[in-house]
C-alpha cells in the first residue's frame, strides 16, 4: 500500500537519506529511478535552409522523485496496514519517530549507527513495534547537529543486537535466538535512555525525558525500510509481551516530515531540564500511532 504523498505542492525535508540503500533496492528489483534521458530537438528542414539539432538535458532527479518512483514500483509490497501476516519484505508508514544515538555497539563496529522507532496499530488492532537501524552519516545536519544528552539504561545485549542487524537478522553464533534479539531491539529503540522512575508508557509517550535521544518528529513523520526480521508475538512466548502484538526489524532507505515544524531535537537551555523545544511549542503527542 502506497502512501498518500499529499499535494504536488508540498515541501518534504528528508531527515534521513540512505542512497547506498535506496540504489541497491532499485537495482534488485529492476527499477529506474532516473528514467528521463536527453532528448533531440530538430528544426524543421527545407530546401533551402539547413536542420538545427539542440540537446535538451533533464535536470537531475531529485531525492524525492527517487522516492516516489521506488515507492509506486515497490507498491503493495510495502506493506502499510499489517494485517499481512509475517514476514514483509518492505514497511512503510506515517506518525510519530523517535531518532536516538545506538549505545554500546559492539567492539570494532567501524560505522556509527542509530535508531528510529515507531509504533503503529493495524486496522484488526495488532501493535506493532517498528524498530529501524541507520547510519548517523545518513542522518539530515539539522538532526546530526542535535547533542543526545548521555544518560540512563542500556542494553547490555547491544552488540548482539548490532552483530544480528549488520547480519540482516540471520541467526548468530549466540545464545540468543533471532525472536530474543528482536524483543532486544524493542527495548533498544524504544526504551534506551529510560531513567529514575519513569515507566513504560511515560517513556513512549515522551520521548524527549529519554537520554541518547536525537529527537523526534511528531505524528507526520513519514518512512520507509526494508524489513530484515517481522514475527508475530502471539505465537511466541513472548505474546504476553506488554506493549506490543509484532515487531519488525529492518533498516530505513528513508524518513521525511512534509513540515520542519513536527520536528523536536532534544536540548538544554541552562540548568533547565532537557526538553522538546522548537519555535513553536504544542502540547507534547504520544508516539503511538494508527495507520
């Protein structure tokens, strides 16, 4: 199901751009993401008068021309509404991201890495936990310039976690299996930084109380991945799991907001205590969302 990209109008700041990603999906799949080509442009030709040929180049394909025409060759594919049983191939959705920085990577990793996490509801009512794994070097500067405050819980299974996504989730040499590493990757994206008394809900529903945090868009975030793990939680022994019913794991090609003003960095002015801040302030939205 493709998104609605909204008005040809419309101005989207991408704030997260894998090209190493998107060129790869493309070329996987057989799809031209720059399919105009120079074009001739004759004159007409008379006896008397000699043909004129002129070149006329297209401009070059912009990132969201790229994205468009990768979304509507992948289409129902990527899937939207996840009443699709497991497992999905590509994901894509709209609402609310939280961008944090990857603590703990295992020793040696030569790459940066970061996390988006969202949450969605299908339309059956199945939540869904969104756990996305990204290079910082992909990251927008207004996002990267952003001081994640370093504070609060961290996985001790983080390099696990970063070994199984550099693996595209394929079993480890670990003791933990591919389903507890993805439970891991829940608690990594969705609840590193937690700290004092806060619970569950609090941290989802505002992000911003949370160390490592970059910030997060509020509820118009739009993205795009490619799944690398998706299980269904009721199955498993982890059904009675608490926040949610099936997560999926995979990397973003992309994650864009139609308006800088949904965006919220994580900052500090003077003994103040680090809050969602940006020109103008609206009442704080909980990161859960519904397709």
């Amino acid at each position: 199901m493709l998104l609605d990209v909204g008005e040809l109008a419309s101005i989207r700041k991408y704030l997260y751009w894998s090209e190493r990603r998107v060129s790869a999906v493309a070329e996987d799949n057989n799809i031209d993401l720059d399919p105009l080509r120079k074009t001739v442009i004759k004159s007409p030709q008379g006896p008397f008068l000699p043909q004129i040929e002129r070149e006329v180049r297209p401009r070059p394909s912009s990132r969201h021309d790229r994205a468009i025409r990768l979304e509507h060759a992948i289409g129902s594919l990527a899937v939207s509404d996840f009443v699709t049983p497991p497992p999905a191939q590509f994901a894509c959705g709209r609402g609310t991201l939280v961008l944090s920085d990857f603590v703990d990577q295992m020793e040696g990793s030569s790459a940066s890495m970061i996390t988006a996490f969202t949450t969605t509801t299908s339309s059956d009512g199945t939540r869904v936990a969104v756990c996305m794994f990204g290079s910082f070097s992909n990251l927008a500067d207004v996002v990267a310039d952003s001081t994640p405050r370093a504070m609060g819980w961290s996985s001790s299974s983080a390099p696990e976690v970063s070994r199984f996504v550099l693996n595209r989730c394929k079993a480890t040499d670990g003791s933990e299996s591919p389903l507890d590493l993805a439970i891991e990757a829940i608690n990594v994206c969705g609840f590193q930084g937690q700290h004092g008394p806060e619970s569950d809900g609090a941290t989802l529903a505002e992000p911003w109380r949370r160390g490592f945090t970059y910030g997060h868009v509020s509820e118009v975030g739009e993205w795009f991945m490619e799944v690398f793990y998706d299980a269904d939680l009721r199955s498993t022994r982890h059904r009675f799991q608490e926040h949610f019913e099936r997560v999926i794991v995979g990397a973003p090609l992309w994650i864009r907001t139609p308006s800088l003003r949904s965006l919220e960095l994580t900052t500090r002015t003077g003994n103040q205590p680090y809050s969602a801040s940006r020109a103008t302030r609206r009442p704080a939205v909980s990161v859960y969302s519904r397709n």
